[in-house]
C-alpha cells in the first residue's frame, strides 16, 4: 500500500499553525485521501490514527478532540452515481463528515485538509457544507497551498482550514497563500509567521479580514485581498466599469467536439467548409493563427458562425507562468471569417457595435493577470458564471482619444513600412543603375526626413526646444547656445538662470490653480512679504517651497484625475530631483554672494549643473502636455452656448506662433489673458500670476510675474529675460490684494 504525505513547505506552515493556535501538537486522523491503496503518512512524533470507514470518521474525531488538538484528514473521494442534477447534494465524502464535526470542548481546535473548492466553491453543496461548519466552529486560518501533498500534481490546489469551537466573539479571519512557481520557502514560513502574529493588516501572501464573510460566499483568495480590492475599484479610473455581461451575449459552440467529428467535418476546398478556431489557434497576442494541416473544417449554418467583432476566449486556462498571463482572446475581423468557435473556445458577442478603442480596452484588459483573478477561484477551464460578471473597464473620452491616436500612430508606421518596403524593392528594376540610384534617392527623402523627425522626439533638448511653454523653451534655447559657444561664465549663469525660471514657472501655475480652487499656500506669505520689501523679490528658494507644499499638501490628496496639479506636485517629488534642485539652489545662492567658481573649475561644474538642470526638466516634461496659451478674440454664442475662440499656443523657442480656433462651453473666457490647458481641454486661467506683454526694453513679448509691489506701483519680470514692466495701475495692486500677495 502506498503512502502519501504532506510536501516538506506544508508540514512547516501546518505544525506553525498548531503551535500559534493550538499550542500544541496534534493528532492525525487519516482515512485513504485518495482511495484504499493510498493511505497517509503523518509528520514524524504526530500521533496518528487511521479510520478506514469515512461514516466513522467525525464520531472518531469527537473522540479525539476531547484529548486535544486534531489534524483531519479526510478521503477526498467522489461519490459514485452521483446525480449531477442535484447541485444541492454533496459531490464528496468529506462534505458529509465536515458537517457531522462537533467540538468536543469550548477550546478544542481542529484543522482540515481538504481540496481548495471545498472553501472557494459558490456551488450550493460547498456553501451548505460552509453554513453548517460555521454553525459549530468559528474559522480562524485559511491557507491555500499547491501540491500540498507529495502524490499531487504541483498544479492541485489544497486548502487547510484551521477551526475553533464557535463562541459568541467572532475571532479576525486570517487568510494565506502560498506563492507559486518555486517559491523561497524560508521568506514564506517567515511571512506566514507574521501574519499569524497580526490582528489586521496585509503581508507579502497573506492579510488578516477583521469582518468574516458569510460562510456562503465563496472564499478564494483573491476575492476579499485588500490588493485586489484596491485594483479593482482602481478600474473606474479608466472611465466607467461594466460587468461582461452587460455588454456581451455569450455562445456556445454549435456542436459537441464528438459530433462535430462524427458528422459535420468536411474539408478546405469544400465550397460550404467553414474552419473551426480551436484554443490552440487563439495566440498569447490576441491574434488567430492562419489555418493549417491540423484545422478543422465543417459544414455550419450561417446562423451558428462567427462574425466580425466577436470575441473569443479560450476556455481552458494556461498554467501559472512567469511572466503571469490572463485569459486568451481574440478578435474576429472580416478576414477570419466564414468560421465558428469549438466547444473549448467561448464567444462573446457585442450587445451593442463597439467603438475600436471600447473593444481594443477590453481586449487589452483580458489578457492581464488582473482579470483573470477578478475571474474568481482558478480553475482548469473559466465558466460562462464567472465571465459575466467579471467587471471590466470603458474608456473615457480623454483615453477613447489617445487610443485613437495610438491606433492611428501605428496603422500610420506600418504605412511608412510599407512605403519603404516598396521604395527598396524597385532598386533592380530601373534600366540603368543610375535611374535606380536617383530614383531610391528622391523616392526615399520623406521617408528619410519622417524618420529623421521622429528620431528627435527622443532627443530632451529637442522636445523642449519645441514642445515646452515658451518661457522654458527660450531659456533651454540660450542655455544650450551660450553652452555650445564655449563661453564659460555665460553658460553658466545662463543653466541657473534656467533653473531658477523653470521652478518660477512651475511655482506661478501652482499659485494659480491652487487659488481657483480657494487654496492658500503657507508659501504665499514668505512671497507676499518680500513683494512688498520693494528691493528683491522672490527668488529660487520661494518658487521651490512653493513646490515642495503642494506635493506634501493634503488639501490637495483628491482632485480630478485630469487634474494639472497631479503632474504638477511630483516635480520635486522624487529624491533626486530634489537634490538636484537644493545643488542648483546652493550654486544660484553663491553666485549671488559672489562666491565665483574658479575659472579653472568652471567646465566641471558646468557638466554637473547641466546634468541636475537636465533631470529637472526631465521630470517636468508632463509641460509638454499642458500648452501654455493667449487668447486673442472671442466671441460668444447664446444660442448654442458655446464660445469660437482665437488663442496662439505659445509653445517652442519663439512667440511668433500662428493663431488657432476652437469652441469653449465656457462665457468667462478674457481676451488677453494666459491660460493653461490640461489634457482634458480644460482652461484653467493663469492671470494675474502670469501675463503676456510686449516688453517695454527689448519690444519682444514676453510672460512675466509679479516681482515687487513697492507703494503705488506693482514691477512685473519677465521669465525669457529678466527684463521688468512697472504697472501704476491702482486696479492691479487691487487684483493682487484679492490673490493675497499683496
């Protein structure tokens, strides 16, 4: 006779249980797992005791447990003959004896080897099996394992449910799972320790429920992990989230696989034959593999075949691999078609037609590990149950339009491609080779240039030479030529001066957001006091402080996603631009103190400074994605509620820009002003924090900020040059009272 025993990583974790749970070890109760010529073999120094007769089982273990802790375990046999209809009738021995369990004792504790379905079943046998236990006895561990015993296959999924005897104080319910493929067995007993020692909280494979689920609810896993929880209501950020069901009908196959072979097959050249996609043709990437030797054909009623937009899954689930995969799906197009989906392949067809990047989404999010687990328990094959209500996310309009753009971007290199191939092919079938030549040439030169442009795009100087609001675009510009001229002192001062004007730029559109939210910055009070000193202004440590509270700020924990401020507070954020910006900080703070570089060091701190004026722009290149922008006319439409406006988009190294239109449902737009626009269109208005003008000393327009607020004036500077504007105005010292700068 056979024996079976538990894999060296299950002993660990059950003996661990019973010491922090039981304070002791127990005694084993077996009866054959797995039929009468395969018995368990209990962990060496365990008591043990086996129970051939599983009807005797629960009154042996009664007996037991009035002696101490118990560790059961119970065959796992089917029935035979079970009537399948009856879903109510347990499909297991071991559902009839967990029901029959009683404590002998108010502490006795008893834990359960048993197959994972039996807790994260929702099948009525299992639920009724649950409901029953949790009658009697309180749970306190779950702890899934695969190939907890030594004669499973490493893909069987086990679960032992340690027990209490119920009391009128539910105790936290702690669940725990052990990783897969090879885990580090060492930090798994260590993590699973951990967990038994918290009251609340998650480890690494385990978190602890404080509320215990019914006992009719399943209990996988996944289903109650903070993590996934998390991701899950995470899913609303791509739009709204809508279960499969309400957006597909599901369909089976049109024949059993048996039939379909015995009846319907015909073959490729037959006028009627349609091809049969089978799991294997459905691939990893979401395409179909073309037909081959092994396809099969059959004669299908076209009202039982595919069409176009369907999409398929595959029924049956991958293994767990590294890196983790969800489902398999496919989309079917035109190309694909005639063809019908075999019994292991499930079709899902649009209830109503779906946009591409609608479809392409859902696609896109079937095939993560995430939808797989929102699936529910893992199993060999997914059910038509668990897909429809399997949650999914809709694309909204900001993400429908860069899938779009996305989609358009690639159907327009493969054009490219194309054009190339074609150019490339025509080499040899000129007359002459010069013809050839010129030809290649000519044909080839806007292939040469796109590719040329699109090089660039990874080039930082490039993007915000021409992508960047005007104000850092035309302080890179200056840095980079004063650089490239050699002039030491000059380039120098100029990657400071940079600095020091991005952070005001920055600073200004936090200022300005901030306030049109009714948010007042404790950094606003150290700016105020040095506009009203009338000598210096505010400089590099303001703008930075500035910075460094709206990224900490709590006020500002829960905008809108499409919010700017988002983008904006992680400038500062990570640790290395910070130090980046205190290292230009100290340089700016020398510089001024006359604390000079050395002549001789100079080429070397201009590397380094450069490198740290490089990261921080680096990490604003979100500026790329929020234009800086002027309206120069409106005009407003009452009927239908929508303003034409005419704004230039000061974007790249040079103010001369063209004028643009678009609509607005906004009536408060101002001629003249500046605003910013966020990735959703929004326009957010930047005066009087910033402003556009024609320079009164270089006759350039320029943006400028607030600078100093002497008594009956207030001097604007600009940010491209430093030159100032002095506005006498009583109204803008006002406007300035009302954003408490002055």
């Amino acid at each position: 006779m056979e024996t079976v025993r538990l894999s060296p990583l299950s002993e660990q974790l059950v003996a661990i249980g019973f010491e922090w749970l039981a304070q002791g070890a127990p005694t084993v109760l077996s009866s054959a797992p797995f039929g009468p010529e395969l018995t368990f073999s209990a962990p060496k120094g365990w008591q043990s005791v086996y129970e051939s007769s599983w009807e005797q089982l629960a009154e042996q273990a009664a007996g037991l447990l009035a002696d101490g802790p118990l560790f059961l375990v119970p065959t796992w046999e089917r029935r035979e003959n079970l009537d399948r209809h009856r879903a109510t009738s347990p499909d297991s021995f071991y559902a009839e004896v967990m029901i029959s369990c009683r404590p002998a004792s108010s502490d006795a504790v008893m834990a359960v080897l048993l197959p994972a379905q039996a807790w994260n079943s929702s099948r009525p046998w299992a639920a009724e099996m649950r409901t029953k236990v949790a009658e009697l006895w309180d749970t306190l561990l779950v702890t899934y394992v695969f190939g907890a015993l030594t004669q499973l296959s490493l893909s069987s999924e086990s679960v032992v449910v340690f027990l209490r005897a119920r009391t009128q104080t539910k105790p936290v319910l702690k669940m725990f799972q052990v990783p897969r493929p090879r885990p580090d067995e060492a930090a798994v007993v260590k993590d699973f320790e951990r967990l038994l020692a918290r009251q609340g909280g998650r480890g690494e494979h385990g978190y602890v429920l404080r509320e215990h689920p019914g006992p009719e609810e399943s209990l996988h896993f996944d289903r109650f992990d903070p993590h996934i929880l998390q991701r899950r209501e995470d899913l609303a950020g791509f739009g709204a989230v809508d279960a499969l069901s309400d957006l597909f009908t599901f369909h089976r196959a049109p024949f059993p696989e048996t039939v379909l072979k015995r009846e319907h097959l015909t073959s490729q050249k037959d006028p009627g034959g349609t091809r049969i996609i089978r799991p294997s043709d459905i691939g990893r990437d979401g395409t179909i593999a073309p037909p081959s030797e092994e396809t099969l054909w059959a004669s299908i009623p076209p009202d039982r075949q595919l069409t176009a937009g369907d999409l398929l899954i595959r029924r049956l689930i991958a293994p767990v691999t590294v890196p983790p995969h969800g489902f398999f799906t496919a989309e079917i197009a035109e190309e694909d078609l005639p063809a019908a989906a075999s019994e292991q392949v499930v079709v899902l067809r649009p209830i109503k037609p779906l946009s591409r990047p609608q479809a392409r989404l859902i696609n896109l999010f079937l095939r993560t590990p995430l939808a797989l687990t929102l699936a529910g328990p893992r199993l060999t094959a997914t059910t038509m149950e668990a897909l429809s209500v399997l949650p999914v996310p809709q694309p909204d309009e900001a993400l429908t339009k860069a899938i779009d753009e996305l989609t358009a971007a690639k159907q327009q290199f493969k054009q490219w491609e194309q054009q190339a191939d074609s150019v490339i092919e025509t080499v040899f079938l000129e007359k002459t080779a010069a013809r050839a030549r010129a030809h290649v040439i000519d044909s080839g030169r806007a292939l040469r240039l796109r590719a040329e442009a699109a090089s660039l795009l990874d080039d930082l100087g490039h993007s915000v030479r021409t992508r960047f609001p005007y104000p850092i675009a035309y302080r890179w510009r200056e840095t980079e030529a004063r650089i490239s001229a050699g002039d030491a002192q000059a380039a120098y001062a100029a990657i400071l001066d940079t600095a020091e004007q991005l952070l005001c730029y920055v600073a200004q559109l936090v200022l300005a957001l901030t306030h049109a939210r009714q948010i007042t910055l404790g950094a606003v009070t150290a700016i105020r006091d040095k506009l009203a000193g009338g000598r210096s202004g505010p400089g590099f440590g303001d703008w930075a402080n500035v910075l460094n509270e709206a990224a900490t700020s709590r006020q500002l924990n829960n905008l809108p996603e499409a919010h700017p401020l988002n983008d904006i507070r992680t400038l500062l954020a990570h640790v290395v631009a910070e130090k980046a910006r205190q290292a230009l900080s100290e340089r700016r703070n020398d510089q001024a103190h006359l604390r000079r570089v050395d002549p001789i060091d100079l080429p070397h701190a201009i590397d380094i400074a450069f490198a740290d004026l490089t990261c921080l722009v680096e990490r604003a290149r979100f500026l790329a994605d929020l234009p800086l922008i002027e309206i120069t006319d409106l005009r407003w439409d009452t009927f239908a509620r929508s303003a034409r406006v005419e704004y230039r988009e000061l974007a790249g190294d040079h103010p001369v820009v063209p004028t643009r239109v678009m609509t607005s449902p906004s009536n408060d737009l101002e001629t003249g002003s500046l605003y910013l626009r966020d990735t959703d269109g929004a326009l957010h208005l930047l005066r009087p924090f910033l402003i556009g003008r024609d320079c009164p000393i270089c006759r350039t327009w320029s943006t400028f900020h607030a600078d100093r607020a002497p008594k009956g004036a207030v001097v604007f500077k600009s940010l491209e040059h430093g030159h100032t504007l002095e506005d006498t105005s009583p109204d803008t010292r006002r406007l300035l009272g009302q954003i408490r700068l002055v």
